[in-house]
C-alpha cells in the first residue's frame, strides 16, 4: 500500500546545515524535484490494502545513488546510514532506519519498467530545459558494449549442459535416477567442430527422447522437466545456433555476439546513447543485444528528446549512422546531419568521377562527360530491389581515349551504374570536405568521452544481471547517475556566473 506522508524534519535534521551548498547531492537536489517518481509509480501499489510501502522517491534515490557511486545493494544501504550528503538527498531524518537490502532489489526487478526509467530520463532533461541548464540545440547518438555477465560457450558445450539440466530435473521431480543413458560424448576430443556438433546435438535429441519416453510413463506433471526440454528445443531448432550466432548462454539467453571491428568481436549486450553536445545530459537510452544494428532506434530516441523539451537542429553521429532511412528521420525535424559518409553505401571513387548536379551528368578523370541516363531496378541474392541509374558517357569520346581498353572492356563505351541515393550522398560527400563541416564535427567526440566515463566510473563495462531487462535498467541508472554529476557542475557553474565581478576575481584568486 502506497501512502502519501507528509515529511516532518526532526532536531536531529540540523546535522545537514554541515553539508557544503555545492556538494553534488545538494546540488542535484536543488535543480531536480523528484516529487513526480511517486505519481509515476503510483499505479503499481495497491491504495488502500497492504502494508505501507517504502516511497518510491526514496527507492529510486538510492538506486541513483548506487549507481553515481558504483556501490552494490548491500552497500549503498550501509552508506546511507552513515553519510549526512547521502541521508539528505534520500530525504530521510539522521536517526531514520533504511530498508533492507532485499527491498531494493525487489523494488527495481517488481516496480520499475523500462519505460518508467524512460519516463524518469525525459522529465529530468525536461526540468533542465525549464530551468535553462540545457540551452544547446544540438544532439550526439552512440552506441558501445556491455560485456554478458557470463561467458559465451560453444554450441557443443551449449548442448552438453542442456542435456544434463534436462536430466538433473527430470530426477529431481520423480526422485530417481535416468537410467539407460547413452554415454556423454567427448566432444573436446574431435578436432572438426562441425562432426562434432553434429555428435552433441544428436546425443541432447537422444536424451530429450528418453527423457519424453519416461514422462509419459509417470503419474508426475514433470513441469520443470517439460519446460527445460521445450526451451532445449526451441534453441536447437533455431538455424542460427549450431553457425554460433544465436543463444550462447543458458544462464543469459539474450545476450548476443557482436562486433567491435572487423577483427574484435564481444559477447553481451549494446548501449545506445543520445545526449547534447555542449552539455553532455544524456536524453534517450536503449538497450539491445550484442548483435544490434547501431541506429535501429534513432527515431524513439528523437522522439524521446524531442518530448523533453529539448530543440534539435544538429544531429551527430559516426559512419555507421549513414544510411538512408536515418538521414530522412533526421531531415523530418529539419535538422542538420553531421555524419561521415559510409563506404559501405556510398562507393564512388572521387578522384576518378565527379559530379554536376545542375546538368545531372558525371565526369571521369579524363574529362569524358555522360550523355545517357536509364533506371534499372533489379532483384538482389537477398530478394530485395535493387535500384539505380546507369550513366553513358559519350562513345565518341570514348573511343579516342587512351583508357579505353582499361575502362570499357567489352562494350564500346563505358557506363556507371550507381545507387538510387548516389547523386544525394556525393552533395553531402562535397560538403564533409569543408572546413565548416570539419570544425563542426569536432562536437561529436563529446560522446566518446561520455561512454569512458560510464564504463570506467559507474560499472557499465560488464553487466551486473542477467537478460536484457537487467541489462537495459542497469544502462539507464547509470545514464541517470552521469546526468547528475553533469546538472551539478552546470549548476554551480551558473551560480558562479551570477556572483558579482569583484568576488569572482577573489574566488579566482
């Protein structure tokens, strides 16, 4: 049961005068009113039945604190009881008691959602907007990696252990042993991972068999049992487990294998983060498995930003934001991109061809110019349509040139054929070689330093649970916790500013 309390200051409450008006928590307590976390959560409590419940203020406070100190449950509820900074910002009386640790725990995995953190995000950013602490109208988006709080195992070790747990349930539920097993294979012995696959996965259908066959031969329900051999079924049956891209884990079957580079892969989870540039207050978080396509969420996240308060007229990104669909997105507020363009979409090479956009005619290195245009529209190995133009350059001119064998081959004259989107991503290639472009994309780096700091100073480097839910609150605590530190500095910055001329020069001195 929720209950609405009106807060009466103790004697004892006097101890928080000893607190410097610019620590950070006393800080972040005069820019930001928490009072909306309660209204928030209202719904999930029952209002008239049930033992009072902690406020979900004080909860989520001291999850905010846990994640601004990178502390554990057991010890952010020890430090709150000792710290006055901490017992202030929680908003408790000094010889209040706290909850048990257990409490909190049950309060982020049963209370908070994801989107309720989402909801908590935008309407921090947006008091900020009020209070004009965020005044910049231009966004950064990344996206870096969590690593599973587990290690990625192989299909054929994947296999063994399902087959054991299948086994360790099934006695367990009728207290007896499976008899008549087939010997577990040495797969570590097969030096090709292909037979040997194929070996394990043949030994776990031979277990679930056995296993089905006794079932139905008990008076038990064997509901865990059941259930273990369906999740086994499902993995096995998914085409993309035995080529080692789809579950690696049993204890965290969402995470996925991702890639850092060509050459460096990971295991786990990815983050993506939208923040300002000059500020560097973080307004959208989403989270997805290791596998995940940088940008896939950039329209919820703009919508996110945009429902803060937040104006956006500059949008910055790296290449991996180069893509047609996004660039749209980003067109439709009328903002500016400030992404490199991508090899991967846009492959002309400009020291052999440029572009007349007036004429709509491509030049080659010798000076042949096109003549023709057609469309062509094709279906590609992976059945979606290809389509493009294909330019001629004059045959004329061809003939004579001294490049033609090279060039042309086997027609008389030479063509290019280029992308739907190929003129429009050569006029944005043109622009990034500008030196308005070059000093204005220096903003984007701001991000990077954005991820260090999560990942070096508030745990986001490894996950702390298990699945994506947990992973996904985890990422956006901690984006709460580094908007914090930001809104403090801004803060006292702007008291600073507003100090007369002579004390600022006796505080710089």
């Amino acid at each position: 049961m929720l209950r609405q309390e009106q807060k009466q200051m103790s004697l004892y409450s006097i101890l928080y005068n000893k607190i410097s008006e610019n620590h950070i928590l006393k800080k972040i307590n005069s820019v930001v009113d928490f009072s909306f976390i309660n209204n928030l959560l209202e719904d999930s409590y029952c209002k008239n039945f049930g033992r009072p419940a902690k406020e979900p203020e004080m909860m989520c406070k001291l999850l905010f604190l846990q994640h601004l100190y990178n502390l554990s449950d057991e010890r952010v509820i020890e430090e709150s009881g000792l710290n006055l900074a901490y017992m202030y910002f929680v908003g408790i009386n000094p010889e209040e008691e706290l909850p048990d640790k257990s409490l909190l725990s049950k309060f982020r995995t049963q209370r908070l959602e994801e989107t309720t953190l989402d909801e908590i995000i935008t309407e921090i950013v947006r008091q900020c907007v009020d209070k004009e602490i965020i005044k910049c109208t231009s966004i950064s988006d990344d996206a870096t990696h969590i690593e599973a709080n587990t290690i990625k195992k192989t299909p054929e070790r994947l296999m063994k252990h399902l087959a054991r747990k299948i086994i360790k349930e099934y006695e367990k539920e009728n207290n007896k042993n499976l008899e008549e097993l087939p010997e577990e294979p040495k797969y570590k012995e097969i030096e090709d991972h292909t037979e040997a696959k194929i070996l394990m996965k043949d030994y776990l259908e031979t277990v679930i068999n056995k296993v089905e066959i006794n079932i139905e031969n008990n008076s038990n329900d064997n509901i865990k049992t059941k259930e273990t051999i369906e999740k086994a079924k499902e993995i096995i049956a998914d085409p993309k487990f035995l080529n080692q891209k789809g579950v690696r884990s049993i204890i965290d079957e969402d995470a996925r294998v991702g890639h850092k580079s060509k050459t460096q892969n990971f295991f786990g989870y990815k983050t993506e983060f939208m923040m300002t540039t000059e500020e560097r207050i973080i307004t959208a978080v989403k989270v997805a498995d290791g596998a995940y396509v940088d940008g896939t969420y950039t329209k919820e996240m703009i919508k996110q930003t945009l429902k803060s308060g937040v104006k956006i007229e500059e949008f910055y990104a790296d290449k991996a934001y180069f893509r047609k669909p996004i660039l749209d997105i980003i067109e439709e507020i009328n903002a500016k991109a400030y992404i490199p363009v991508s090899e991967s979409v846009y492959r002309i090479d400009e020291s052999k061809y440029t572009y007349n956009k007036d004429s709509d005619e491509w030049q080659c290195s010798q000076g042949n110019i096109t003549d023709k245009k057609k469309y062509y529209k094709n279906k590609g190995k992976d059945r979606a349509d290809k389509e493009g133009y294909k330019y001629y350059f004059k045959l004329e001119q061809c003939k004579k040139c001294p490049k033609h064998d090279e060039c042309t081959k086997k027609s008389a004259r030479k063509m290019l054929q280029i992308g739907s989107n190929t003129t429009e991503f050569y006029e944005i290639s043109q622009y990034q070689k500008t030196e308005e472009y070059l000093e204005k994309y220096k903003k984007r780096s701001s991000i990077e330093w954005k991820n260090a700091e999560l990942k070096r100073f508030h745990g986001l480097s490894r996950a702390r649970g298990y699945g994506l839910l947990s992973v996904s609150t985890q990422s956006k605590l901690a984006a709460i916790a580094v908007n914090f530190k930001r809104i403090a500095a801004i803060a006292i910055l702007l008291n600073f500013v507003k100090l007369p001329l002579k004390l600022q020069l006796l505080i710089n001195f």
